[in-house]
C-alpha cells in the first residue's frame, strides 16, 4: 500500500483558516438576534420586609422591597420613599431585591408607608404598574383607621397618584420637599387607593398628587396637586371611610373635539380638512385631516377656539381663504381634559369678494 506524504502546512492554509472565520462571522452577524422577543411585562412589587400590616416593627428595622424581575438600580432605588419622612443614606441591590439602610432609627409607636413610585423600571426600561405602599408600624397594634376610594382623572393617568393624608387637627399644608405627610397612598391601577394605619378618632384631609414628571417632587407647571373638597373624620365606632371619589383634572390636558365635514360639491380627488384658529390670537391655529368617511379628530387646549371644514383643493392640509371654500365658523369655548362629539361643518361655496387694493 502507498503512503501519501502529508502537504506542507504553508502560507495558504493559513490564509484559509483566516478566511474561513472571516466567513463564519460574516454569516453569524445576518443571522437573526437571539434572546426571545423583547421584554415588555411591567415589574412588579412582589415581597417586602416587613410585611404590610405588620405590628411590632423593631426600630432599627432593616426595610426591603423585592421586585418580579432585576431592576435598574438608580431610578427604582430613587422611586424608594418612606413616610412619615426618614431620609435613606444607602440602597444596598442584591438580585431583584433593595435593602434600605436609613440615617436614623424609626420612632416608637409610629406608623409608616414604605412608597414605590411609578419610576421604578426593569433592565428594559419597563416602568412599574401604577404605584405600591407597605404600611407597618412600630406600635404593638396596628391602628384601625382607613381611608379608600377611587381617583377619577382626567387628562392624566391615575395609576401611581400618591395620596397624601394630613391630620387636620395640625393644620397643615402640602410641602412635597419636606414629605411631612402623616400618612400615604398610591392609586392601583384602576385608580382605586387605601391609607391605612390611621389612628382613631381623626380628621384627616387628603390631597390627590399626581408626579407626571415622575421626580417625586411638585412643580405647579408640570405635576397636579388637588385636595379632597371635605375634611374626613373617622371614629372608634367607624374607624374605616370608604367609596371616597376624588375628580382631578389636569388644566393642560387638550380637548378632543370629533365630528364630520359634509361637503357635496367636493371631487374624489380632493381631501378634506379642518382648521382651528384660537378666537384671541388668530397666529395660534391647528389643522387635521378628514378621513375618507368625512370624520375627523382635533385635539385643542382648553380656550375659545373658531373652527371650521375646509376643501383641501391644493393638498397642502392648510386652508386658502381666498381659494379653498370651507364652513361657516363654529365658535367653542373648550374646558380642558374633556371631549366634545357631533359636530357636523358644512363646506359653503366660495363668496364673491372684491379684488384687494394694491
């Protein structure tokens, strides 16, 4: 039998092998990405130390939240807050679940809610479902007195408002930098809230704080802070007020304004639209389209407002006075968060004008 000499391991089988892994990691970077598809469940908060309800806290407790999946540290450790205030100097991570290390002891039979606001997010930037609170005290027992009910918002989501409590016997007002709340709430998602733990008898006074830029902190240009329009008193005898409602409206939430433009003379080749112009300052205007069913939807702040349909002859979406025939104006003085339905603009055939002056 004849044995072959093996080939010489030369130049060429090492640009070869080069080749060849250039190859493979070209074909490696078409292929599809792997992982699964994206995350897009919501965290959840799904332990705590101590329990909520817990009596008999030890003051020098060391508070925990576990959430459903890993966090992203900065924003969900800063989503942290304890009231009555206790200023936390450190949030130790380990896995899914935070440890609080707070810069002083808890005070003896006090009660307090541990608040996890609606900024906390996973690795993939899901934010957390609405809010959620543990409320435990360092008293033997646990005090009787609730408050619940539901926020009805409007022109914002209720999901995650805090519902700050004060006792009215001390007549305080809102300070969100301090957080000097003697007791807290946060709206689930489906904008129903408890404050629990509340000694009895009380009064007690709620303010619905809606953080819509999410910094836990109130900025009248941006977030909503309404009161309850009635102090709450509850007794030993009746220590729980329930079926609460509280209607929060959002000043710059826009108005949606939907309805339809008739208009027979109109061809198949020409749209539609719709133009608003605010009735103070002729400079501020908005225009929408008109569906191929003649509806149309604007959204407009809160004001009054002149609209009116229009026949788009040139397609550009904006209306020619002098060209483009359209309905007479409808005057609207629009509330803000609301919706208003029906209304029907009617396209008139353009007037005869005279020639502008030169």
């Amino acid at each position: 039998m004849r044995s072959r000499a093996c080939p010489r391991k030369g130049p060429w089988l090492a640009a070869l092998v080069i080749l060849g892994a250039v190859l493979l990691t070209s074909c490696a970077k078409k292929a599809p990405p792997s992982g699964g598809p994206p995350d897009v469940e919501p965290p959840r908060v799904v332990g705590s130390y101590p329990d909520s309800g817990a009596a008999g806290v030890p003051r020098d407790a060391k508070l925990s939240v576990t959430f459903s999946e890993g966090m992203e540290p900065r924003s969900s450790g800063d989503a942290i807050a304890l009231a009555p205030r206790v200023d936390i100097r450190q949030r130790r991570w380990s896995g899914r679940t935070v440890t609080l290390v707070l810069a002083e002891p808890l005070r003896e039979r006090q009660t307090y809610t541990l608040s996890v606001g609606g900024g906390a997010r996973d690795r993939h930037g899901n934010t957390l479902a609405g809010g959620a609170t543990v409320v435990f005290t360092t008293a033997d027992t646990m005090p009787r007195g609730e408050l619940s009910g539901e926020i009805r918002a409007h022109g914002f989501r209720a999901a995650g408002t805090y519902l700050w409590c004060y006792d009215a016997a001390t007549g305080r007002q809102p300070d969100s930098t301090a957080r000097d709340f003697d007791a807290l709430g946060v709206a689930d998602l489906t904008g129903h809230f408890r404050v629990v733990g509340l000694p009895v008898p009380g009064r007690y006074r709620l303010w619905a704080f809606a953080d819509l830029n999410g910094n836990r902190s109130y900025e009248p240009q941006v977030d909503l802070l309404a009161p309850a329009d009635t102090v709450l008193a509850i007794t030993t005898g009746e220590p729980v007020a329930s079926g609460l409602i509280l209607d929060v409206v959002n000043p710059r939430a826009p108005t949606v304004v939907k309805g339809a433009v008739i208009d027979s003379a109109a061809s198949a080749i020409q749209a539609l639209g719709v133009v608003a112009v605010a009735a103070n300052d002729s400079t501020r205007r908005q225009t929408a389209p008109v569906d191929d069913h003649r509806a149309f939807s604007i959204e407009l702040p809160a004001g009054v407002w002149l609209l009116r349909g229009f026949r788009d002859v040139d397609g550009n979406g904006l209306w020619n006075r002098e060209q483009e025939p359209a309905s007479d104006p409808l005057r609207l003085e629009l509330a803000p968060a609301g919706e208003v339905t029906g209304i029907e603009l009617v396209v008139r055939p353009l007037e005869t004008r005279p020639p502008r002056r030169q």
